[in-house]
C-alpha cells in the first residue's frame, strides 16, 4: 500500500483492464470504475499516514496522466472505422495537474495540440470524444471535470489548435493571464515530443527576457483584478469572512501561487529554472536564486503544505469540489481532528500561516509608499482591497470621479496626491467610502483650502466620513469662519441657520474633542421657543419651562427639547395654542412632553396652581430632582409666581438620599447590561445623582443649576473636592456628544469610530478607569 504509482505503473494497469473487451461503453465504465478504487487507495495512504503529503499529490497527477491517455486511446479506437488512426496529438495538462499537484477533487484544465493543421477535424473531434469520455457523468460517475476555458477564444474556439495556430494567437492576442496560465502548462498525455516542441513555441510569449516598470506593473495590476473576487460572507465568529476560502481567501493557496507566477513571469525568460516548475520547488529555486529570504521560503514552503492538506481534508468528503472551510462549528472540530489538531489549535495556527502569507504577499505585490491615486483602475482597485476597503470598485470609481473635479479646478497633481494619501492613512477604513462619496460633493477649492490646516483637515475629513457632505456643501462658509478664527454666532432663527450652527458645533468638537462647550446651540434654542411662543400667545397667559440639558445650557446636536407648557389660568382653553407651538417647534426640534404632570397621561398644558397642587401632593422624588434642573424659558405673565410653584417643590420635603439611590438603581436595572456610558455604575448619571444628593443634603441646591455648577457649590462649600468628578463629566460628556454625531441614544456599540472621531486610543479602557473613580465617590456618598 505504502508504494508511490507512476503514471507508467497506472498506464499499464489501465490498459490490462481495457484489453479485456471491445465494447467502449464498458472500457469507459472501467476508467471510472478504475479511477474510483485507485482514490480510494490513495486517500487511505493519506489518512494512515503511509506516505507524505507531496507524494499523494504527485501520485494523484500521475493517476489523472494516464486516465487521460487511455481516455484519449479509447477515443482513437472509436474513431478508428470513420477517420482512421493519427497519433500527431499532446494534452497538456495546466494548473495542478501541470503542476503535478492535484486535489482528490480538481477540474483538470486542459489543451490540445496537434501536428497538422489540415487534419484540424479529424483532431478537435478526437478532442471532444476524449473529454466526453472523462466529463460525462454515466454509471459509476464521472472520470474527471474537465475545463477546457484556458484555451485560446474559451468556450467559442475549436477543442484543438496546431503548434502554428497557438503560436500566431499567442503573438497577436494572447493576454497577461494567459502567460501566467501557461507557466503551469505540461504534457501529461500523447505525443510527449509534440508537447514539448509546443512549449519551445510558446516560451517567447510566456518568458520575457527583457523586463520594464510597466510590466511589472501590468502583473501586478493583473493580480489584483483576479483576487478581488475572493471575499465570501461569513458569520461564524472563529475565522474572518476573508479568510474562509481556503485558496482564494486572504493568506491563502492562491497568494502563494501568485507570488511564485509573478517571479516565473519576470524572472523566468532569464532564469530556465523558473520555466514550467511546481509550486514548491519553485519557492526553493527562488530562495537559490537570492529572489526570496531563507525564512520567506521556509514559510512559503510549510504553509502551502498545510494548506493543501487542509484543502484535501475539506474534498475527502463526498469528493466536494470547494475550497471554504466548515462554518459549524463541530465540522471544523472534525476538520481540526483530521489535521491532528484540536479546534482552539487549528484556528490559531491557520490564523496564524495566513496572515504570515499575506505579509509576504503585501511585500511584494503592495506599495508601502503613497496613496496610487493616479494609477491604472486595478492599481487602486488592489490598493483598497489589499488594505481592508469593502466595495474596492465602488470606492475607486468615487475616488476617480473625485480626482477629476479637482483636476478641473487646476489643482496640481502633486496636491491631490497629498489630499487623497493624508485622506488614506488618516480615515478609518470602513468609512472610507463614505469619506470619498463626500469628496466628490464639496467643491475641491473648499477641500483645498481645509488642507492647508491639517487640524482643521482631519475635522474636516471627519464631518465627511459620517455622511454629512450634503449638508456641510450648504455650508462652506463655516471651513473660513474656523480658519480665521471666527466665533459661531446666528442671525435668524431658521432651519437652515440651526443646521449651520450644528455643523459648526460638530466640526468644533472634532478639533478639540474635549474641550468645546456647545452653549449656542442652547442659546439659539431659546431663543426659538421664544419666538414660537410669542407667535401664538396673543393674550400673555402661556409659559415654558425648560429641563434637563436644555435648561442647564448643555444642549447638543441632535438634542430633544424637554419641556412643559403652563398657562396662568384655564389651560383647557389653551390646548389648541399649545399644539400649534409644537408643531411650530417640531420644524427642528423633538418635542418630548413627558415631564408634564402625570406624564403621557396628563394635559399637554397645565395652570399655574395645578401645577403647585400636583407638586405638593402627587408628584414623585425623582420629579425634584427632574425640576431641580428646570429653567423658565418664555413667559408670558409674572415670571414669580411660576418661579415660586417650582421653588417650594424643590425646597419642601427634599429627596433623601435614600430615595435618590433608588432612582439610580432602578435605571441601572432598566439598562441591564447596555453599554451605556450615561446610565451605568459610574457613569454620567452617578455624577449628576450623587451632586443632587450633596447639595440637597446641605441645603445649597439651588433651580437650573448644571451637573458641574452644582460640582463647583459643593466644592466651595467644602464638602467634597470635586475636581476629579468634573474633569471625568466633561470628559464623559464630550465622549457622548462625539458618539451621537453618528448614532443615537448613550448605548455605545462602536468604539473604533467613536476612536477615532475623538482621536483617541483605548478610549474603552480610559472609560473603565473613570468608572472605577466615579463609582468608588458615589458609594461612599450613599453609604
């Protein structure tokens, strides 16, 4: 069992067997039949391990060599009566089988060549009885998938070429990816001397012996229009989606096999070594030749083992033509088995072998320099792909499109360049597409200008990458007002002048992520509930109060306004009024209502005294502590007697500190295990509770105060020292408003861009650290 078969030792097998009848049908059946138990030995030598690795595929090849010179015997004996007999014909094998690598499951790839181009008939049907004889899937199977799609013209040409007919399409049409085909090609079946004498015709296409930058650069592009196609979607969390396909995906069969083609390719018409050579000796001959470093070959050469293996274990079963790894996960545990190797190992060592592959391969085949932004489409096509970019092709025909507003700007080539390479390095990866689509909005002058600051560009560049290039081309203005050093400031209240002031705000806090104070926002605000009222309250009987961050001056992009509606008397009479106020706000604003009097239930606009009664004898503690940050925005009567409900709710009876822990607590049930940098132990909501709790402790609370207002009260009190509580709220703030600029809510999902939107690094862990300092405060306030 333990012999290696060549294809003599196969050929004589076959033919023994074929002797034994007359009938095609059964010699047929018998090469498949044959094909079948030789398999099956061969896979047993595999899986006892009688043998090495390299010897199962070269007996594989052997076994497929002489299949396909008895099928071509068969063929010739069928044909015999009607075109008599001609031996002037060669297969050659291509890919693995030239290679002599095959799989238990490979297509072979073939060509056939012939001596005499007037028999051209006689020989193309020869072909096709020949391929008939191993494709067709009759009793017992099939011999072997064959794909005959290498040869010149594919699908639509003859079967069967003369040594002259490839010759001349190979000097007039042959392409790029025929070379690198050919590099595999071999005579595995026929007239050996003709196959021979085809390779010696065709070595001037495939080996140049004089090389230029734009060659090289015309296989490289070649390479990246091929492995674009290798990404599969997965959703099994152990490998990523790149690397799932064994060959095609990152790391894989194919980079290796690319590396080892592109130095065929150039370095073959000088180096007759490098001509039609298999993968591994191959990678040897390179490591000789000083073309790869001694641990590049010794990494290639191990790692194209195992990943063959890997390959001929996925195909042992079923003989299933593919190359994706098991995505259960108990078939990958058996897939591990079979490698001698448990599932954390595999995974580790696959990981492992890849991403060393794919180092090599970024090596040779990746320009570490600039951003190719004025190279051929498949250069920067490849560029992206090889650098994590998803849509490669979308991506670069946005960038293309881009390159040329700019180029019809007059902007210099050498200045695109730099904007498109800083663009690169500098945006996070999967919003890179968004940032380009964003390119090809703004006018390139603007993009021009931002650049010249590179702050200022890298916020600019932020704005971009979260979708907002519509909005912000409505308001270029606001790049010169930051250049020069201007101030945010509105000069009507609009919907258009809200969403430049937002813009502003937004481009503000990515220049200095933690420092800038959004105050404008709150002001214009104001302002527009004051207009909106002032609209409708013809008779000076309404009012609005403010809360939460719009009371306190912290309101922020994207904010809802939290308010409620009190009339000086007969509210019932001012419904309508109200609703029209609303809607009137709602052009810019969320309206949220529901700090009303019995929230959703209540009326959306209360009297005065309802409202004194509902505090003195309904509402709930959290509704101080709710009120505590209120704020009268309009109103339309005496300002004192709305002022005067709010201060004897606040004042008369304050929540304990016991029921302020409470409201803590149960929001933190509410939350469960959400990330929510508002809600969570040691969170925003901490520092708020336990500054309410202290100053309603000491009696310095005092309406409308903000979180760190009441902080500095407590500090000039000499309570507690505050400091460290301030810092980390400004800090947990500034990381909130950042995060809502692309998402809603406080449940944070998406650090990495939440990252790089604040410039920061392990920004989760300096997170857990202020969470740690906050918490330990808060317990020691509420013991």
């Amino acid at each position: 069992m333990t012999m290696e078969k060549t294809k003599d030792d196969f050929y004589t097998d076959i033919l023994h067997i074929l002797s034994k009848t007359d009938n095609h049908k059964k010699r047929e059946y018998y090469l498949r039949q044959y094909r079948k138990s030789e398999y099956l030995r061969i896979a047993a030598k595999e899986i006892i391990k009688a043998t090495d690795f390299i010897s199962i595929m070269r007996e594989l090849s052997y076994l497929a060599s002489a299949l396909i010179d008895a099928a071509l015997w068969c063929a010739k004996e069928k044909l015999k009566g009607r075109y008599g007999v001609d031996d002037g014909i060669c297969v050659i094998g291509m890919g693995k089988l030239g290679n002599m690598e095959l799989n238990f499951s490979s297509d072979i790839d073939l060509l056939f060549v012939h001596n005499d181009a007037e028999k051209s008939n006689y020989f193309n049907r020869l072909a096709q009885e020949t391929i008939s004889i191993l494709n067709d899937n009759k009793e017992g199977g099939f011999v072997y998938r064959v794909d005959m799609r290498l040869r010149p013209g594919g699908k639509s040409s003859a079967l069967s070429l003369s040594v002259d007919e490839y010759e001349n399409y190979y000097a007039t049409f042959g392409q790029l990816w025929e070379k690198m085909a050919l590099t595999k090609a071999y005579p595995v079946a026929g007239d050996y001397e003709l196959g021979f004498l085809f390779l010696e015709t065709i070595k001037p296409f495939v080996y140049r012996k004089s090389i230029d930058i734009e060659y090289i650069q015309e296989i490289r592009s070649l390479m990246f229009k091929i492995k674009k196609y290798a990404h599969k979607p997965s959703s099994f969390e152990r490998i990523p989606i790149e690397k799932v396909d064994v060959k095609k995906g990152v790391g894989g069969i194919r980079e290796i096999e690319f590396i080892v083609n592109y130095f065929q390719l150039v370095y073959g018409g000088n180096i007759k070594e490098l001509q039609h050579i298999g993968t591994l000796d191959a990678i040897n001959l390179l490591c000789e030749k000083g073309l790869i470093e001694k641990q590049e070959k010794e990494l290639l050469y191990s790692a194209y083992l195992f990943l063959r293996r890997i390959e001929h274990k996925i195909q042992l079963l079923n003989e299933q033509q593919t190359q994706s790894l098991p995505l259960d996960k108990k078939e990958l545990e058996k897939l591990a088995r079979k490698l001698d190797l448990n599932l954390d190992a595999f995974v580790k060592k696959y990981l492992n072998v890849t991403d060393r592959v794919h180092e090599i391969f970024k090596k040779i085949f990746i320009s570490n320099n600039r951003f190719p932004v004025f190279s051929a489409d498949e250069d920067i096509e490849g560029f992206l792909y090889e650098h994590g970019i998803n849509n490669a092709a979308t991506v670069s025909n946005l960038i293309k499109s881009a390159v040329k507003k700019f180029l019809a700007k007059d902007i210099k080539r050498s200045q695109i360049e730099d904007i498109f390479d800083y663009a690169f390095n500098y945006v996070k990866k999967d919003l890179f597409e968004t940032c380009m689509g964003g390119l090809n909005i703004i006018n390139p002058t603007y993009t021009t200008l931002a650049f010249k600051q590179r702050q200022v560009f890298e916020a600019f560049l932020k704005v971009l990458s979260i979708g907002l290039a519509d909005k912000f081309s409505k308001h270029l203005d606001l790049l010169e007002d930051i250049l020069l050093g201007e101030m945010l400031n509105y000069n009507e209240l609009s919907i258009f002048e809200h969403e430049r002031l937002s813009l502003g705000v937004i481009l503000h806090l990515f220049l200095k992520p933690f420092s800038y104070s959004p105050n404008i926002l709150s002001q214009f605000a104001f302002d527009f509930i004051k207009k909106a009222v002032s609209k409708y309250d013809k008779d000076n009987v309404l009012a609005v109060v403010g809360y939460g961050k719009l009371a306190t001056g912290e309101l922020f992009v994207g904010s809802d306004l939290d308010i409620v509606f009190v009339a000086k008397q007969d509210a019932y009479m001012y419904t309508s009024t109200v609703q029209k106020i609303v809607k009137e706000l709602k052009q810019i604003y969320e309206v949220d209502l529901r700090l009303r009097p019995y929230g959703d239930k209540g009326s959306i606009v209360v009297d005065v005294d309802y409202l004194d009664k509902y505090f003195q004898n309904n509402a709930w503690p959290w509704e101080k502590q709710a009120a505590q940050k209120s704020r009268i925005i309009y109103c339309g009567f005496d300002e004192s007697l709305l002022y005067g409900v709010y201060e004897r709710f606040i004042f008369n009876k304050p929540p304990s500190k016991g029921d302020i822990y409470d409201m803590k607590r149960k929001i933190e049930d509410a939350k469960g295990k959400d990330y929510d940098i508002k809600s969570f132990k040691g969170g925003i909501s901490d520092i708020e509770f336990l500054a309410q709790a202290v100053c309603f402790e000491n009696g310095c609370v005092k309406l409308g105060l903000s979180t760190l207002e009441l902080l500095d009260l407590i500090e000039k009190k000499g309570i507690i020292n505050t400091d460290k509580l301030k810092e980390i709220y400004k800090f947990y703030v500034s990381t909130l408003n950042v995060y809502r600029t692309f998402a809603k809510g406080s449940v944070i999902k998406n650090f990495e861009t939440l990252e790089f939107l604040c410039g920061k690094q392990s920004l989760k862990e300096e997170i857990e650290e202020h969470r740690k300092i906050v918490r330990e405060i808060f317990e020691k306030v509420f013991e």
